[in-house]
C-alpha cells in the first residue's frame, strides 16, 4: 500500500505541478494584462473628463475674473463640487485677481507645493494649451491626475492657470480588490488542479499497477489471468498488448508441454517396438545355446525367426532415422525435374509380386500415360507411394482392386490411390498420420505405425498435400496434390 502511494505520489505530484504552475503563470499573466489595461482606460476616461470640466471651469473663471461674473462662476463651482472629486487651484502672478480668493469657495487661490512634476504642468500651461499628466503627488500621497488650463482675460491674454488634481486612489482600491479576486481564483484553481491531478494519476497508476500484477504473475509462470482494461487510450492498447502476450505466453507453454509429451511418448513407442524383436530374438538365441533345441528342423525355424526379428528392427531403425531427418526444420530434400507418373510406375512394380501373392490387381486410370514434371526428389517420392500401396495391400482382401488415378492439368497433378479394403474407422482417421499409430489387426503384425508419417512429411516437404477418405468395409482412398512445374 505504502509502496502503491509512493507510485501514486510520483505521478500525482508531476501532474500536480504542472496544472498547478500553468494555473499559477496565467493567473498572472491574466491579472497583470487586466490591470495594465483597466488602469489605463480608467486613467484616460478620467483625464479626458477632468480636461473637459477644467476647461468649462477656466472659461467661467477668465469671465468671473474680467466681467465679474460670480454668481455664474459660484453656481458652476458648487454643481461642480457636489459631483466631482478633483482638488482646484487657481495660480496667478497677477496680484489684482487675490481679491476673488474669499468669494469663490473650492478653489484655491496659490500653489501648495513646491513640487518639480506640478511646477512643470503649471510653466507648461502659461505657454497657452492645456496640459495633463499623470504622477505620485507628494502632497496628496497618491497618484495624481492633473491638469493644467489656462485661464485667459478679456483680452485673452493668459491672466493665470487652473491646476484640477484628482487622486486616483480609488483605481488602486479597484486595482487591489482585482489583484484579491486573482490571487483568491489562483488559490481555489491550485485546489481544483490537486484534484484533478489526484483522478488523473490514479487513473493512470491504477491499471498500471494492475499490469504489474499480471507480469509478476506471468514472471511466475501463471499465464491465464487478465488485466480486464477496457479503454481506448495508450493504456487500453498496452494493456491489449499484455493480453496478448500472456495468451502467447500460454500457447507456448501448452505447445511446450504437448512437444514434451511427444517426445515421451516417441521414446516409451521407440523402446517398447525395439523390446520385443529384441527380446524374441534373444529367448531364441538362448534356446539355441543352451541346446534346448535339437533337431535340425527345429534350429531352421529358430534362425529363420531370428533374421525375421532382425530385418523387422532394422526396418523399423531405418523409418526412425528417416524420420528424425524428415523433422529436422533444417533438412532440404534434393529436388531435380521428376515425372511423378514414371515414379508412380517404378513403385507399382516394386509392390507388384506381393499384390500378386495376394491375387490383387492395381488399376491405372486417367493421365497415366503422360510425364507430369514436379521438382521432387524421385527415391522420397517412391519411398511415399510405396507406403501407400503397401497399405492398401496390406489391408485388402484377396481378389480386389487397387486404383490408381493421375489427374494432370492446369498447374496441379492430382494422384488418388483407392483400395477396396477394410477401410478407417471415422474416429480413427484423424490419427494415422501419427507416428506410431497402427491397426491391431492380425494382417499388421509388421506395421511400425511410422509409414504415413514419413509419408506425410515427405509430401509436406514437396509443398503438396495429402488427404484421405475412407469408409469401413468399403475401402480407402490418398489423395496427393502436388504443384506443377511444366
Ligand atoms: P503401419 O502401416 O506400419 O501400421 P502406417 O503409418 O502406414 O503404419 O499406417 C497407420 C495406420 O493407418 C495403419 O496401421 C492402419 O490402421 C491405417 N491405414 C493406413 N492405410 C490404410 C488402408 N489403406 N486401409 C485401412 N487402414 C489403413
């Protein structure tokens, strides 16, 4: 479990610091940009109106000042300070104008500071425009907009300049409670992204930590479990692919276990069909030695018994050796241009005195006369069809037929050899190409159970196929199909 968090723990703090740090860089990001840009259109809007008042002020002020028009200028000041906040002074070296300084309440009638940015916007103003700008006031400590205007005379000679100040100390009240709402939403973002991060690491760890599980398993040899992911990311497809593996896996270990099998089974087939030639030949090798057998009659038959034993084992010593040969992925079998008629012919002849022994006939049908080139090897070939035919004598009855049918066209030669024997039984048939796999009838006394198999493989070896049919008590029928080269 502890280990499990420390996983956890891992990815979930390398998602968390990522959603967290991208959080927290546009959140400032954010803020910085809004504040830049609500400061300076707040800034302007206020300039432009604090411009726009200071110069309908300055013109009722030049007319106060030349006509003497206070009730106006008086009413126009106290509209004016109900609504708006900007401090006013009224700068001027005239000395004459001193006498308005009690009778217009809101405004001041001299400079309060000896500031250089105030100095400034006032010398500016006496060179005739209006001049604005924004800086820290030292005496308001704020920021201040201010605004110089001239004032001008009946003759419109500039008499002196309204100095409008409006502190914006309430656009960084605004600016503060900004900067409080985005450090609060980083905050409560910071909280999401942790959970966030929390289900996005633990759906990651958990079927990781399931495939974990199922590979040590596997490591121990236990293929049969599955991870049960059922998603369509990356993790789906891994955890596909550990699936995959594992039934793999499990092919192989049942194919390992049957390979293992077989082979047992081929040794406890090999040394049980070797034991009892051997140990014939050896109880009637005795009986000669230890003089149990007198006449000369009787000591006939017993050598006779023994050579029979003897070509038996070697018969069968003979099949096993072709057939380790056949099995081995490495073997290449000889090929040369072959007529697959002639061979067939050559094999006819080879079984011809037994079927003769046995009163069968063998019966050709179809193309037999002509060549049908393969690329084979001419004495595997026989060795296949001899098989076959040797079969089909073995287990016919005296008087039948056995078939043989070349069919010979477009890029395959089809050979069927049909007897009219005992036949296979349907459940027997799917195992007589098994090495050792044999009738119990009397007529096989001799069969190793080896001749199909190597007859199989042979076929294999020459990219053709092999099938049977077969019906018990009417015969059975090979069929080899080979591809053409001619
Ligand atoms: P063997 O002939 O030495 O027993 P094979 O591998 O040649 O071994 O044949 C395996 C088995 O297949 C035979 O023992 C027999 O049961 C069956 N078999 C093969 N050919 C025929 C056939 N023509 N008719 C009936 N059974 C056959």
């Amino acid at each position: 479990m502890r280990k499990f968090l420390g996983r956890l723990n891992n990815i979930f703090f390398k998602v968390f610091g990522a959603i967290s740090g991208l959080t927290i860089f546009f959140a400032l990001l954010l803020g910085i940009v809004f504040i830049r840009l609500y400061t300076k259109s707040a800034q302007r809007t206020r300039q432009e109106q604090l411009c726009h008042v200071s110069e309908q002020l300055a013109t009722r002020l030049g007319d106060t000042i030349a006509y003497g028009d206070y009730e106006g200028t008086m009413q126009f000041l106290e509209i004016y300070n109900s609504f708006e906040t900007a401090e006013l002074w009224f700068v001027s070296e005239n000395s004459a104008i001193s006498e308005f300084e009690n009778d217009l309440p809101g405004l001041d009638m001299a400079i309060a500071t000896t500031q250089e940015e105030f100095l400034e916007v006032i010398d500016k103003t006496y060179e005739g425009t209006q001049v604005a700008n924004v800086f820290y006031s030292d005496i308001h400590m704020a920021t201040a907009i201010v605004v110089g205007t001239p004032v001008r005379g009946s003759s419109g000679t500039i008499i002196g300049v309204l100095v409008s100040i409006e502190t914006l100390e309430d656009l960084d009240g605004a600016i503060e409670g900004i900067g409080r709402m985005i450090f609060v939403s980083s905050a409560l973002a910071l909280l999401v992204s942790g959970l966030i991060a929390f289900m996005f690491a633990r759906r990651i760890t958990e079927p990781v930590r399931q495939m974990r599980l199922m590979t040590r398993d596997m490591i121990e040899g236990n293929y049969k479990l599955k991870t049960g992911i059922n998603r369509k990311d990356e993790i789906g497809e891994m955890a596909r692919s550990v699936d995959m593996l594992s039934d793999k896996l499990l092919e192989n270990e049942e194919e390992r276990k049957n390979m293992e099998q077989m082979r047992l089974d081929f040794f406890a087939n090999v040394s049980h069909e070797l034991r009892t030639p051997i140990t014939v030949v050896r109880a009637y090798a005795e009986s000669l030695v230890d003089g149990v057998v007198t006449t000369k009659e009787e000591q006939e038959e017993y050598y006779s018994r023994i050579l029979r034993e003897c070509s038996n084992m070697e018969r069968l010593v003979g099949d096993l050796l072709t057939l380790s040969k056949m099995q081995n992925p490495n073997f290449k079998i000889e090929k040369e241009l072959v007529s697959l008629t002639q061979i067939l012919e050559d094999a006819v002849g080879g079984v011809s005195a037994i079927a003769a022994e046995k009163g069968i006939s063998i019966s050709p049908s179809g193309q037999f006369d002509e060549p049908c080139m393969v690329m084979g090897d001419y004495g595997r070939l026989r060795q296949m069809f001899m098989v076959v035919f040797d079969n089909a004598l073995k287990f016919s009855h005296e008087g039948s037929t056995v078939h043989v049918d070349v069919k010979c066209s477009g890029n395959a030669v089809e050979i069927t050899i049909r007897d009219e024997g005992v036949g296979i039984a349907p459940e027997e048939l799917p195992n007589i190409f098994d090495k050792f796999y044999k009738s119990r009838l009397l007529d096989n006394e001799k069969g190793s159970g080896l001749g199909l198999a190597i007859a199989k493989y042979i076929c294999e070896k020459h990219n053709g196929t092999v099938r049977v049919e077969s019906e018990l008590g009417k015969g059975t029928a090979f069929t080899f199909v080979f591809g053409k080269t001619s």
